[in-house]
C-alpha cells in the first residue's frame, strides 16, 4: 500500500545554478549508500578552507538541490543534506551537516544548519538528538 506524499517546492533556478546543483545530487546519489564513517570522511575533507555557510547560502543550495532532483525533494532527507552540503563547498561555503535519531517514534533524520538553525525544516529537526556532525571549521588569521 502506498501513502501520499508532498514534495517539497522549490522555484526554478538558473541554468548554472541548476547543473551546479545536478552535478552535486550526482554526487551525493551514490555517497549516500556509503558507511556513515566513509560519508562523515568524504565531507570533512571536502569542508577543509572553507567558511561558514550563512543561512541564506545553505537555504539557497538546498532549494536548488529539491528543485533538481525528486528524490531529494521527497524522503531522500540524507542525499538532499548530502548534496546540499557539496553545492554550498562548490560556491565556497560550508555549513553544518547533522545526522540524528529520535526515540519514539524510532526514526533518523540528516539535515544542514547555519547560524544555528536547521535550513528550510521547521521545527522537525529539534525533535532529533545529532549523532554525527560536520562543521565548518574557523580558520584563525594570523
């Protein structure tokens, strides 16, 4: 049996922004299948020199990356995160990536956060405790 389900909305965006953007899903698509540690390796290198994504940045990637790829505007909550993590390290940003659980009912979530809010998703993501995080890393000016 198979339940309804919204996909979320994006408005189209530019041609560049939009190959920008298949090219990251590309990427993060078959990423996603990686062991957790190989996923959190592969994002902390790809972080490296990069500065904190604002949330307008990340919110922008993220909307980008749904409006390029329907699994990622449906339940592909890790390839989305994923992929929009990559878009932001493409346009020379990073923001905080976060996979979590929550207890009842048992389910797991991945998702991008700058300035300390989770982007684009309501209040779900405060419902779940973050068992792996890929922050931006300050770099420090001599």
């Amino acid at each position: 049996m198979s339940t309804p389900e919204a996909l979320f909305t994006a408005d189209r965006p530019p041609l560049r922004v939009r190959m920008a953007a298949r090219v990251a899903v590309a990427i993060a698509l078959p990423m996603a299948h990686l062991s957790p540690r190989r996923i959190r390796h592969v994002l902390v290198l790809a972080r490296r020199g990069a500065p904190p994504a604002t949330y307008d940045q990340a919110s922008a990637a993220r909307s980008a990356v749904i409006a390029v790829s329907t699994t990622c505007a449906g339940k592909g909550c890790l390839p989305r995160s994923i992929a929009t993590a990559l878009l932001c390290r493409a346009r020379g940003c990073w923001p905080t990536w976060k996979v979590g659980v929550r207890a009842a009912p048992f389910g797991a979530h991945a998702w991008v956060e700058a300035a300390g809010f989770a982007v684009d998703e309501g209040e779900q993501a405060q419902a779940f405790l973050p068992l792996m995080t890929v922050e931006p890393v300050e770099t420090r000016n001599p």
